[in-house]
C-alpha cells in the first residue's frame, strides 16, 4: 500500500509539470511571431550573433562597431548566460540560426528586414520547458515548508502555472525571463534545503545556482550578502548549530558563487580591465531611474488604482497612452522611460562611460530630491508586485495572510523563503522602474503561500507548520 501511494504521489507531481509544460508552452506559442528586433530581443540576438560568428562576447548594439563587416570587440554589459542559450539553440536549429543573423544584418542595414523570419519557436520551447521545471520547484519548496499533505505540491503548482500563463506575453519574447525564473526558483529551492538539512554540499549548490542566476542579470548579486545574512541568522536563531559549521557553510556557498562568477570576472579583467560581473549596468539603470523622481502627485496616488490587475485596465489606456497616466506607459514620447533613457544617453555621448559619474549623479539627485527619491519607492513597489496580472489579485492577499499566519506560529521558513524575492522588489522600485517583469520571482512565495492557506481549510488538508525537515 506504501509503495502504491508513493507511486500515485510520484506519477501526480509528474503530471502536474507536464501540464505545466503543455499550458505554458501553448500559452507562449499563441503568442504572435515578433520580429527579433522588437522589444529588448536585440540585446540579446546580437550578443549571440558576435559569439556564433566570431566567438567574441560583446556588448551587442552597444558596440562601438558594426560586427555584420568587422570583428566585434568584448563585452560586459550583459550577463553570459542567456546569450550563451541563444547560441546554443542556433547551433540546434539553422532555421532559427538564419533568422538571428538576419535580424542583425538587417538592423545594421545590410539587409532588407522584411526579408527575414519571425521565427523564435525553439526558444519558446525552451522558456516552456525551464518554466515548468520551475513550478516544479515551487512544489518542492512547498512540501519543504509544510509538512506534506494530499494537496500542497498541486496547488502550489497550478497557482504558479496560472500565474506564469497569464505572462505569456513577455515570455514569447527572446529575453532572459524564462531563465531568470527558473534559475532564482531552482535557487531559493536549494537554499531551503541546505537550511533544513544543512550539509556542505547543499550550500555549494546554492552558491553554484545563485552565480549562474548573477551571470543571467548581474543584480542579482545583491542576494548574496543577504544569503549569508539567512544563513547564519537561520544557524544561530533557528536550527542552534555549532558556529564553526555555520562559517564553514557560509565559505562553501561563498565559494562555489566565487567559482561560477569568478572565471567571468577575470576574463572581463583581461579582454576589458575590468574586475567585475558587468559595466555601466547598475550606473544607466540608476540614471534612467531617477526620471522617475519627477512623478505628480496626482501620478502617485493613481499609480495605485492603475498598477492594480483588472481595476486598472478599466480606468486607464496602458495601450495607448492617452490619459493622465501616459508617463507610465514606456512607449508613449515623454514616458519616465524615456526620459530616462534619453538623460541616460545623453550623458554616455558626452562623457563617454556612466560608471564615472555614477557617484556625483547620486550626491547631486539625493541633495535635491531624496525625500522624492524615497516617496517613489513606495508606487514602484506597489506597480511591480502583481506578476501575473488577474491572477495575483487571488495570490497575494493569500499570500499575506499565509505571512501573517507564519509570523503567528513561529514559522519561518515560508518568511525566510519570501525575503529574497521580497527584497529584490524594494530593490528594483529603487534602481528600475514599475514593470512587474523584473519581478516574476514573486510568483513562487506567493503560489506556495496561498497553496498553504487554501490546504487548511480542505479535508485532509490541514496544514502543520515545519521547522526542519525530518529527512533529507
């Protein structure tokens, strides 16, 4: 009978990742055929263009020449992983291979674009399939929370489903979503496990996750230090274990992430003299930020009522953008976003590099507009914590009350689960803007949370808080 129900638990897990698979690669799919020049695909298509033709990693369009004639010069703006996939793919599939390099020669001008292919169905396979290894995960976490009940891992994983299909737009585009969510998911997974069952290898593969996570968006760093904060409040607070094997936990995840992100910071040092993950990354997304300081009043408090999923699609035009609220449309002529990124270029052409003025750009912004600066903060976050739309207006509520229930009963590794997540939210108010794409890695805390509280009222369901896990 055990082995027959542990079967039946085992092939139920595998069906809901298949159905996961299935929804969101035909939700994806559905999606029309853009143009790899559309949108922020080109960053990514002319990186893997340079790689595949020279095997030179670049900056892309940003770089300084015209890699459809000449060689192209190394780059280090964008993180490698991403267009490293890209590549990969185009070595899978010479369909989509000829439409990257069409699309390149074609934005450089030495093509007609309408003789290229809209064609990116291979990558909308892969993001499918990394997103529905991604629900699987948040199941995992979920049993990892919660002592395992008849329904936790399902409902956990059909809410991340819909809220991840309800995305589908962003994720039909080659861009690095799909991966960052998959990567952050299979991350805060790993972590969970190392705390409950700690052992030196589950923290190396946490490091190893959260650097491949850093090579795919370079912001990602800032979890690192607030890892090792986790790591040792939970072996102190929560677990009580010895001190020397909390530092030497802490080592082995500081080492592992210093052995993925290592190797691509010194080769930055050689090809570019610089030791670092990225360059003029964190300086143009700050510089492109503080447009945002100039927001009304009025643009502030309806910022809440047009950031919120339904309400604001019925009160507001976020297509055109032809309503009072048009600054928060990115396309619309004096849009934050471009005022942003007009201030943002115009610094690069007269000064060449962001990174050296990064510093009195900041002084200058913070003298004059800090308290605005912080105000800010406040309507961005609000605006980037509803990923997947409708859906979210069930989650987070649930989500909520699960922390509510958490903090109530002493329970805290749904908290400690959320805390990332959570954290790169405020952080993104307070260097991006108020798109909820930089901040799907939300649907994971919130499908477990609202699983949580769904459970409890079920027959059978009864949720019981877990502090460790009674087996590895």
């Amino acid at each position: 009978m055990a082995d027959r129900r542990l079967l039946a638990v085992r092939t139920t897990k595998v069906g809901i990742v298949l159905v996961a698979f299935l929804v969101l690669g035909l939700s994806i799919l559905s999606r029309p055929d853009w143009k790899l020049r559309d949108f922020d695909q080109v960053f990514y298509v002319t990186i893997a263009y340079d790689l595949d033709r020279y095997g030179v990693f670049s900056d892309g369009i940003f770089d300084p020449v015209d890699s459809s004639v000449q060689p192209a010069q190394p780059g280090m703006f964008f993180g490698p992983v991403f267009p490293a996939m890209i590549l990969a793919v185009m070595n899978l599939d010479q369909r989509f291979a000829e439409a990257v390099r069409c699309s390149v020669d074609s934005n450089r001008g030495h093509r007609d674009e309408s003789t290229c292919e809209a064609y990116e169905t291979p990558i909308r396979i892969l993001s499918a399939a990394l997103l529905a290894i991604a629900v699987a995960v948040v199941g995992f976490a979920a049993e990892l929370i919660f002592r395992r009940t008849q329904w936790i891992f399902l409902f956990a994983g059909l809410f991340a489903t819909a809220a991840l299909a309800s995305e589908a737009h962003i994720f039909s585009f080659v861009m690095t979503e799909s991966a960052i969510f998959a990567f952050y998911s299979v991350f805060a997974w790993t972590l969970l496990r190392a705390l409950i069952a700690p052992a030196a290898v589950r923290f190396a593969i946490a490091g190893a996750v959260l650097g491949l996570l850093c090579l795919t968006k370079p912001s990602f760093t800032a979890l690192f230090p607030i890892t090792i904060a986790i790591v040792v409040f939970f072996g102190f607070k929560i677990a009580k274990i010895p001190r020397n094997l909390i530092g030497a936990h802490s080592v082995m995840f500081a080492a592992t992430f210093a052995c993925i992100t290592g190797p691509w910071m010194a080769r930055n040092y050689v090809s570019i003299g610089k030791f670092s993950l990225t360059n003029e990354y964190a300086s143009a997304a700050l510089v492109e930020r503080f447009a945002y300081d100039d927001m009304t009043p009025q643009e502030f408090l309806l910022a809440f009522p047009y950031c919120a999923p339904g309400i604001g699609d019925l009160l507001f035009d976020k297509v055109y953008g032809t309503d009072s609220m048009h600054r928060f449309v990115f396309h619309t002529p004096a849009s934050f976003f471009h005022n942003g990124r007009d201030r943002r270029d115009a610094l690069r052409e007269q000064h060449g590099e962001l990174d050296p003025l990064i510093g009195r750009l900041v002084h200058d912004e913070m003298q004059t507009n800090w308290w605005r600066y912080l105000l800010v903060n406040i309507p961005l976050a609000w605006c980037g914590a509803w990923p997947g739309g409708i859906v979210t207006l069930l989650l987070l509520p649930l989500f909520i009350a699960s922390l509510l229930q958490a903090v109530r009963t002493r329970e805290p590794l749904l908290v400690l689960y959320a805390v990332p997540a959570v954290l790169m939210l405020g952080l993104h108010a307070a260097v991006g803007n108020h798109y909820t794409r930089y901040n799907l890695i939300l649907i994971g805390p919130y499908s477990v949370g609202a699983a949580w509280i769904i459970c409890s009222v079920l027959p059978y369901g009864r949720w019981r808080p877990r502090f460790l896990a009674s087996e590895p």
